[in-house]
C-alpha cells in the first residue's frame, strides 16, 4: 500500500457513483470479475468460488478544500465506521434485501443506500490522506 503523503482537511461536494462495494482480490485488491459460481482476477491471476468473493469498500468523492476541487477515492476498512459494518456484511445485507424482494425493488434499495451515504457524507468536513 501507498503511505500517506500528506493530509488534506476537506468537504464532500457529492458522490461520484453508487456503486459503494465491489468484489476485491484478496492479493492484490483489484476488482474481481464474477460469474454465477467463479471469480477470476485479471491482474495477478486468482481465482476461487463466486461464494467465497471478498468485497471492499470503495467510495468516490468531489471534495473541496479553500481553494480547488477534487475527485478522489477512498477504499477499504477506513471506511467501516462510517457505515458501522465491513464492507462483507453490507454485500451480503443487499444480496439478502434483494432475495427477499424478489429484486423488484433493487432499484428503490440501491436509492435508499444512496441517499443514506450521501446524507453522512456531503457537506461533511473530513481531513483525507493523499
């Protein structure tokens, strides 16, 4: 992992996407391409069972300090307060929210989570690690 640069104290502007979870290599973190009952890294090569995927936490950002603007990412377990559990458990919470609807309101509940992450994080002052 990169070691932090320096430190910039910030405001979240907006989310860039809704997409807060993805399958993650447990080698190297990248994202895992999934079928039905197989994952397979591009990058290093692993691959395993589609029910044994890992996933990560990735959240993309417009943050503004004084003076500019930025796009930037924040992934992993940094994140796990924020949403007050790892990014597993909410995986495996949409995946069973999903089941239990019958995925007729995938849509409502990917805008329900949505709005819950934008209404912790935009406005909200928070110092980044570049």
């Amino acid at each position: 992992m990169n070691s932090v640069k320096g430190l910039l104290a910030a405001s979240v502007i907006s989310i860039r996407n809704s997409c807060f979870v993805y399958p993650a290599c447990q080698n190297c973190f990248s994202r895992l391409i999934l079928d039905s009952k197989r994952f397979n890294c591009l990058k290093c090569g692993c691959t395993g069972e589609a029910k044994d995927a890992s996933y990560r936490y990735r959240l993309s950002l417009k943050i503004a300090d004084t003076n500019d603007l930025f796009d930037i990412t924040v992934f992993g377990s940094c994140l796990d307060p924020f949403f007050g559990i790892t990014a597993e458990n909410l995986q495996r919470y949409i995946q069973d929210f999903s089941q239990l609807s019958g995925d007729t309101n995938a849509e409502a509940s990917t805008g329900a989570l949505v709005q819950a992450v934008e209404t912790c994080f935009i406005g909200k002052r928070f110092i980044f690690g570049v």
